[in-house]
C-alpha cells in the first residue's frame, strides 16, 4: 500500500465533496489501487470555516506554503479561475508535485503554458474535473482511445443551459420562466449568463479538442453563441420536422483547419445526444477505429465532480498518466476561418402573405449559392406568414450574405432566425 | 520514448485488426504516450496466412516460445476459449509479461485464477477488449470510477442480439427473418446460439460484476435467458405501454447477495438503454458518487477491438494498472437466490372470451402476494383475448409460483409470456 498526501486549495462545494468522498470510500480505493489517500492540508482564506467542517487536517490560508511543502505528494487546485490558480499550479509542478484539478477556464484559455510545465515524472497534471462532472470522458479520449485519429467531438457539456432546453422543449415554457425554474432547483446560478452564453460549454470543448487533436487551441477563435435568443416557437417547428434542439460544443479537423464552435444546434431526434435531458451531459467522440463512443452522465454538483477528483489522484498516483506535455505535441492549431464553415441551416422568418415572396427568397438564397432542402410555410399566425427553409449544406459566409440581403426586403417582419443543423454522426443510426 | 515489444497469440479477426492499426496509428499513439509499440512476434497455427499479410514480424505456431520469449513485453492473447489461452496468459504472467485480452469467456468462467497470477510488477493483465468492444467501459469502472461503491450495472452487452431487436421493434419483422438478416449483415454467425441465448452477454455482465463488486463471480449462478421466444407481439404491446424489450445485462447487489442475470428486459421508452440500436452496445453503470453514467458504442468487430487493446497495451506500458488481483479482493460473492430476486413483470396470455376469467387469475396474483399495476385486455384476436397484466415488484418465487397456477386454467391458451421489468435508473428521466 502506497499512501498519498494530498492538499485542497478552495475548500467550496467541489472540495468540501473531495473531503467527504474521501471519508466515505477511502476503504474501497485502497483495496482496488493500493493507494492510501491522506488529506495532509486544506488551504482556504476562510480558515473558521474550514476548521468547522473538518477534523485533524491542517488548515492555513497561504498556498504558497502548500504549493512548496515537500509532505504534499498532489495538490488539487479548486479555486478557479486565472490567478491565483496559474501560480499555484506553477509552483506545485516546478516543487515536483503532480497537481488535480477542475479549473477548465484556465486549460481552455492558457493550457499551453500550463501543459508546457506538466513534466513526465512526479509533476504530472490531471484535469478529469474539469469537463463532464463524473463523467470519465478525458479518461476516455486521453487513454481509453490513445490508439484512434480523433475525426470529431460533439457535446452537450452545460447541464444549466440543457435543463433549461429541456424545459422548454418538454413543457412547452419560455425561455426566461425555465430558467427562472432552472435557479429555483440550483442548476443554474443568479447570475447565469457565463452558462447561458455558452461560455462554459465553449471552455470545455476548447480543452477537449487541444485532447483530442494534441494542439494548442486559441480560446478567442472559438466561435461560442448561447441559447438566450432561442425561442419555444423554434423548438416547436424543429420538432414538427422531427429535430431537437441543443446547445452543443462541436469540434472537427477539417481541410481548411481546426473547427471549433459552441451553438444552439438542431440534431434528429433519434440522434444519441438528443435524448440527454435536463441537467445530464454527454459527449460524443469519434475515433477512426471506434466509430462514435458516447459518454452520458451528471455534468456537475459536488459528488460527481470529486469522482473525477478521485480517479486523477489514483491515477497520478499510481504512475498511470503520459505527461500532459503530450497534450499538446503538435504546435498551435490552425483554426478554420468562419465563414468557410460548412453546415447546414434552418432559417425561419415572417413574411407579409402575398405572391411572390417565396420565389424572392429562394433567389437570394440560390445567389449565395445555398441550395434548399425543404421549405415550410406555416399557415398559424394571425398577421404574418412564418416561413421556415431548411437548407443543404453551405458556407457560412453564404448564408450570413443571404440573412443580410434577406433582412432587407420589406415584406420581412420581426427577426430572422437562423439555428445550425447536424445530422452526421449517428450511433446505431445507420446500418 | 520507451518501446513495447509485443506478440500477438492467435492473428483471426481481431488480431489483424491490430496489426493494422498499430501500422496506421502509431505514429499518433507515440507521440501522445511516449510508447513506441513493436509487434514482434505473431504467433498461429496458420503460418502462412500470418505470412502472406504481414512482412518484417517473426511468425511461429509456437506459443510456449512466445509467451517465455525474454524480449517480448507484453503477450496479447487472442484465440480465446479455456485452453491453452489460460496456459498461455499463466506462462506469459509468471514469466513476468504484461498479458493483455479479449478473452471473455476464460475471465468470467475462471477469472479468480487469472485475477490472482497478475501481480504488482510487470505482470499485469489488462482486459479492456473483452467487453463492448471500442467502448472504454472497463478503463471507466476500474479507473474512472474508482472513488464510487457501485450500485448496479446495467448493459446493451451483445450486439447481434441488439440489431434483431432493433430489426424486430422498427420493422415489424419476425424473429427468425431478424435473425437471417442479422447474419446476411454479418452481425450474426451461422450458428448464432450463443449470441441469442444470451450466453455472450453473460459472460460480460459476470466479468463487469466482478469489476464493480470486487468478488469472485460464480458463472454458473448467472441467470442466462435469451431472445429466441420474443415475438413481435410483446413488442408491439410493450410499445402500447411506451416500454422497448431490450436484452439487457443486470448487476446489482442486494441485501439477499449479488443479483446478476441476463434477461429480455422492458425498460420504458425514455430510458438511455432504449434508444441504443442496431449493433450497438451500452453500459450504465450507478455509481454512488457519479448517479449513472452510460457508455455507448460499437460492441463488436476488428477495428474497435484493436482500439481497446491498445489502450491496454499503453496502460500495462506506463505502469498505469492497479493489479488485476485488484479486481476481486473480496474472495467469493454470495448470490442472491433467484426466487428472492425483485422485479417487476409484464405476463401476457391468451384466454377464453368469457365472464369471470379476470377474477380468477387476479385471485391466483394475489395468491402469491403480487399485485397488479395495470391491466389491458385486447380485442383483436379472433379465437382468443390477449389479457396483459403489468405487476408491482414482487419476488421471482411468487412470479414463477402464479405462472404454474394460471397455466393449469383451461380457459388458458397456448404459451403464458412473462417479461421482466426494469424501470429505475433513468438518466435525466428523474428530477
């Protein structure tokens, strides 16, 4: 048996969950690892706090002392954000400590510096928390798929903002009462616009794809947009056409390079990530040997999160990581320029109900050279006509050129709205 | 960089699908592992098959040669069955090899054995290719969740039998015309026995059990039932009620002892497992930090088995395994005894269209203490009226005890069905 110092810096919700999955379970990790894990110290300004919920573990507010203390085998970081976390981190890899944690704003954004320290002895990195909750999907990709060309990853990795959809889509309510509902049940904070403009869910499929494509993404070229602007006459449409919507995290290696971006997307309802609900995640991974390997779960809360914990400490312990250097062995990536984007779109507008309109639109449309899937011309409200056409696959330049020149014509009334479309990837959906 | 050199026992399907993987990827999996993986040695009786598809490799039908060979690292047992694969792993791990296998049958019949031969050094056994195929499932329950006592598993754990299923619940088609198309797909074998009556499944959900509850799994307690008496009838009705009839894999543990079975299952349309189709396979595993996560993927064929084995083979590489005698450090599991198991049934019958038939076989329910959820009579049988009963959870016992009793009616006719119920564990399905 192999005991394992460990020290918690941020003792919150994450690492008051670490504390407590510790005292439950510790008998059954040792009996399957072999390893014995002791928590030496907890680092949190609030020390009263701290000492009010723990026994016989030292308390100090100082990280620097933690980061350098030569009895600390791991430090797990859970304070968040870019500093003092990025120093913290830093020393605790240059005093030759393997470090844990869950802060996937400062992988996303700065993980080339950090990766860059990870070393392949004892300074090794493991960051399993970060994305998915309890969801082993960097287990996965780092390990479980070492042997496939990663071709594309498609997540739902927000649980708010699902819940949220969820809502919407199931009970038929608007967007600001289901996330109103969303605060009420604690899946969603008072202030939810890092979660709802996908600032999250675009953290997490930058770390992923610097995974999966071992290449330094830059976090700025991630193109991320929320779900705020969706509306439930949208989710009733795409419903109508057999579709659901989802905010996804989307990453492929494409011709013209890297493409990353985080959008409401409209996927076939029998698609595997269609039917997650309300607070679950779900990643979806395709490797060029395994075909799509999805992975479901809780994205959040403090159990799952200190399960990830928990399978990193083993794992660093038990020697088991490649260094996190080899993350990122390929340089920076080229990142596809938007508008040479390829997917295809449903666009919905209101129209005034008369002749002609129809074969305007579609000429637009065929000018920027997107070619119609299927059109839909609603016959419900009162005033306007709701038009909806779903196109085959285009360049995004196209179709940004096509709402622009669309927006012009003064028989449109109200917004336009345009929701990207994916039905690629189907598991078990296709023989 | 460190080089792994490797022997491949037995060059079928799977390890061909290795060797060309390992030709197409390698460059990849070294620069994210550090391990440059050599195959050294391939050894099967075929001699000059190996010979006519392979150059530069050493070729013999050798295997004590091979598996005593000091400059092999790591064997990787591929002809599956007892013997001599159980000869082979033995010789290979006490010569201190890493043994890396598909065999599933071998760990779930003798896996005790096996289990206690790998060591804590070099000789180390990793089995991740023996369930769900490119699926990380095994690396998920022994790494990824490894801070959770589990509570249950649950699989989608033989691909043939899930593609009739699927072929049988969205195309009305019968049984045997599912199955002859499963094998004109090559989803299925010739003779696919062992496929359709569940046997393949149990072995998995044997092994899987043995994972999560750290114990010693008697096979020969698994209760194994397979597909060949669902018609589509029960289909057709279970979908009435919004339930799929999936072959499901089930582990729990319970206050009777370790409850493991292979059973047709009716799950309700929402949960995870019902949306898994065709070939492939999917495994929901309750932990009591994570609640459940599900992996779902192609279960079967060569190129997803290469990717499993290589993740082994990297793992055993970098020192990243706990010790197989890990596994079950519990000795033997006490099994629960089946008329003690809890479910709850679907029974489906066909009875005379006279007063009176209702209340008896609901007196000969109540008899054997289970009580009925919900009943349905059809009306669309010519001769006879289908009568469904849906129960509340009740013992096996009972169920079996009421089945004898309403089987003796004369107004009873031909075969009483009787399917077993799951409804629990809904990812995202509970709030």
């Amino acid at each position: 048996m192999k005991k394992i110092n460990i020290a918690i810096i941020g003792f919150g919700t994450v690492g008051s969950g670490l504390h407590a999955l510790i005292e439950k379970n510790s008998a059954v990790i040792t009996k399957r690892s072999g390893i014995e894990i002791a928590i030496k110290t907890i680092c949190d300004i609030r020390v009263e706090h701290v000492k009010k919920h723990t026994t016989g573990i030292g308390i100090t507010g100082d990280w620097e002392e933690v980061a350098r203390d030569p009895d600390i085998d791991i430090v797990v970081e859970l304070i968040g954000g870019i500093e003092p976390a990025k120093s913290i981190i830093r020393t605790a890899l240059q005093s030759g400590k393997g470090v844990v944690t869950a802060n996937k704003k400062l992988l996303a954004e700065e993980g080339a510096d950090i990766f860059k320290l990870s070393g392949s002895g004892a300074a090794r990195l493991g960051f399993e928390a970060s994305v998915g909750g309890g969801i082993p999907c960097i287990l996965a990709l780092r390990h479980g798929l070492v042997g496939n060309r990663i071709k594309s990853i498609m997540g739902i990795l927000n649980g708010t903002t699902n819940y949220i959809l969820t809502k919407m889509q199931e009970g038929g309510i608007p967007f600001p009462a289901a996330l109103a509902d969303a605060q009420a049940k604690g899946f969603a904070e008072a202030d939810a616009s890092f979660d709802i403009e996908g600032y999250d869910a675009g953290h997490k499929i930058a770390l992923l794809s610097m995974i999966a494509f071992n290449k330094t993404v830059s976090y700025s070229d991630v193109t991320i947009e929320g779900i705020s602007n969706i509306n439930t006459r949208d989710i009733s449409y795409a419903r109508d056409m057999g579709y659901v919507i989802k905010l996804l995290g989307i990453a492929k290696e494409t011709d013209g390079g890297i493409d990353i971006r985080v959008h409401p997307t409209m996927i076939p309802e029998g698609h595997p990530l269609a039917s997650v609900r309300h607070e679950y995640n779900s990643v979806m991974i395709d490797g060029d040997m395994t075909d799509p390997v999805i992975l479901t779960g809780k994205g959040a809360g403090a159990r799952p999160a200190a399960s990830a914990l928990i399978s990193d400490i083993v794992q660093l312990s038990s020697g088991g990581f490649g260094s996190a250097s080899a993350v990122v062995t390929d340089g920076r990536a080229r990142h596809v320029r938007p508008g040479k984007r390829i997917s295809r779109y449903y666009i919905r507008m209101q129209t005034d109900d008369r002749p002609g309109i129809l074969a305007q639109i579609a000429g637009v449309l065929a000018q920027h050279d997107i070619s119609i899937s299927s059109v839909i011309q609603k016959e419900i409200h009162p005033e306007y006509v709701p038009l909806i056409f779903m196109t085959h696959e285009a360049e995004e330049s196209g179709m940004l050129g096509a709402l622009r020149d669309i927006k012009k014509f003064d028989f449109i009334h109200g917004e336009v709205m345009m929701i990207r479309v994916e039905d690629s990837l189907h598991a078990g959906g296709e023989e």
